[in-house]
C-alpha cells in the first residue's frame, strides 16, 4: 500500500561496572558496583487515506533497570524462624562483619570485652605489616538497590478538510501516556553484622544482652513489598481551523467573465493584472476585497 508509511524500531543495553576503590581496612569482597539495562522501543505509522484526509500513530516504551548490587552475592537468607543461629565461622561470607576494636584498659568490662574479639580480630581483621588489625569491614557489601524506570505512551491523530468555498481543516488527537518507578532496597545475607559483645543492654532480647547483632532490610524478606509510583494521563485535543476561498469575476474587453483567484500580490485588481498580462485593462471588477 503506498498511502500507508510503517517504522519500527527497537534497542537494548546491557552495562555491568564493578568497585575499584577500597580503604586500608576494607576486604577486596567488599566492593559495590552497578548494573544497568536500558530498552527502548518505537512504532508509528501514517496513512494518506484520500487527498482530503490522513491518520497517524505512534506508540513507545522505555524501561531502564538499574541496580547498586555487591560484586559478591551471599547466598544466606535472613530469616526471623525461632532458633535461628548466624554461622559463626564464617561471618564474612553471610554479610558486612565490621570487626571490632579493643577498649581501653580503662573502659567498665574492657578485659573480658578485648579477651572476647580477639580471635574475631585475628581471624577477620586487615592485615598490615604481618599483623591483624581491627576496625577493619570484612565480608561483602551489605545491601543493593534496584530501581526500574518505565514510560509508555501512545498517541493517534487524524485530519481531514471539509467545504469548497469555506473550508474547515478538522483536526482530532488522542494521546496517553504512564510514567512508572519501582524500588527495592534489599540486604546483602544478613546485612552488617556488628558485635556489642555483650555490653550494650540496648542490643539485646528479653533481657539478654547480644554479643552478635545482625541488622537487614526489611524488604529482603518480603515483609515489606517494593515502593511503586505511577504516575498517569489522557490528552484529547479537537480544533478547527477555517478557510475562505475568495472569487473574484472579472470581464475583458470583447470577453466573457471569467472566476479566477487572487494570486500572492497587494489586492485582488493587482493580482488579475498579473494573470491576465500586461497592457490589459481589468473591467467590471466584483467584491474587490483584499486577498489574505
């Protein structure tokens, strides 16, 4: 069909960038990167129906998923199910283990405090010139982002000019679109896992005091669904826009009148002496009105 035009297109990207930058203190597994796809899809289309008329569409779609993730993933769920224990040994493969620091000799609970974190120390600490240090972040990134961005829209119009001596040039649009964001923000395995030690009554459950305290997202286990917005319209547009044809009959020497129209020139009289010629005098002028 040659009155009917179609494009169609369509492109998708993928962008994975990992965490190059560390502290003195911080485990190489520790990093964050970001995750990125992009997709965008077009169509529209026109028809020429007659020589008075045409339509058009065109729809697109745009979704951008994004995601801060840890460049290692731990495979630990945390869960609240009665008995539930974190796995001592191996704390910087379940989250974030921010190894503690010694308290000063002179702290309240300093000795049995130092005598409790020392294997933690020597186990998860940085290493700096052959000796474990503390205030180290060992383990993984403790928590990721991801967010989805969407927009699809869509638009139809049609045209069609009406009348011979008034014409109306008629115009009718229809367009809707959704604008679109999901986000979750989840932890890493048990998220960062500190050690008050014991010390803290404020860290504890029913009057036990923690030595181990892991904290996490609530939207990792789903107790907490993701945070959706939309955001929605229609637009409708109807307008006419209106046209006079201007006639003017004229009459030359020996000839009959004859309708013809005003030319691009200063007036209807200037304009029939550009069509009839030169040294040709315009007689019998109708309705001189001014052409637009």
């Amino acid at each position: 069909m040659n009155s009917v035009l179609v494009n169609l297109s369509w492109r998708q990207s993928h962008r994975l960038d990992k965490g190059d930058t560390f502290g003195q203190s911080t485990a190489a597994t520790a990093g964050t990167g970001n995750e990125a796809w992009q997709k965008i899809g077009t169509a529209d289309a026109s028809w020429v129906i007659n020589s008075k008329s045409f339509a058009s569409f065109k729809y697109t779609h745009f979704e951008n998923p994004t995601q801060g993730r840890p460049d290692y993933v731990s495979d630990v769920a945390p869960t609240l199910t009665p008995g539930t224990k974190l796995d001592l040994a191996n704390l910087d493969k379940i989250g974030q283990f921010s190894v503690p620091s010694p308290l000063a000799s002179t702290a309240s609970g300093a000795d049995a405090f130092n005598a409790f974190i020392a294997p933690l120390v020597q186990k998860y600490g940085y290493n700096l010139n052959g000796v474990r240090r503390a205030a180290a972040r060992s383990g993984m990134a403790c928590s990721s982002t991801r967010t989805t961005s969407s927009a699809t829209a869509g638009q139809f119009a049609y045209n069609i000019t009406l009348g011979t001596k008034l014409r109306h040039d008629l115009h009718a649009g229809l367009q809707w679109y959704t604008d679109s964001e999901n986000l979750k923000r989840s932890s890493n395995g048990w998220g960062a896992i500190t050690v008050p030690g014991g010390r803290l009554a404020s860290a504890g459950v029913g009057g036990v005091n923690a030595y181990y305290q892991a904290t996490y997202l609530q939207q990792t286990t789903g107790a907490v669904p993701a945070i959706h917005s939309e955001y929605k319209s229609v637009n409708v547009e109807v307008n006419d826009r209106s046209r006079e044809q201007l006639v003017v009959q004229c009459r030359l020497p020996g000839q009959q009148g004859h309708a013809l129209r005003p030319g691009p020139a200063r007036g209807c009289v200037d304009a029939l002496r550009l069509r009839i010629g030169p040294g040709q005098q315009v007689q019998d002028v109708h309705h001189p009105v001014r052409a637009r």
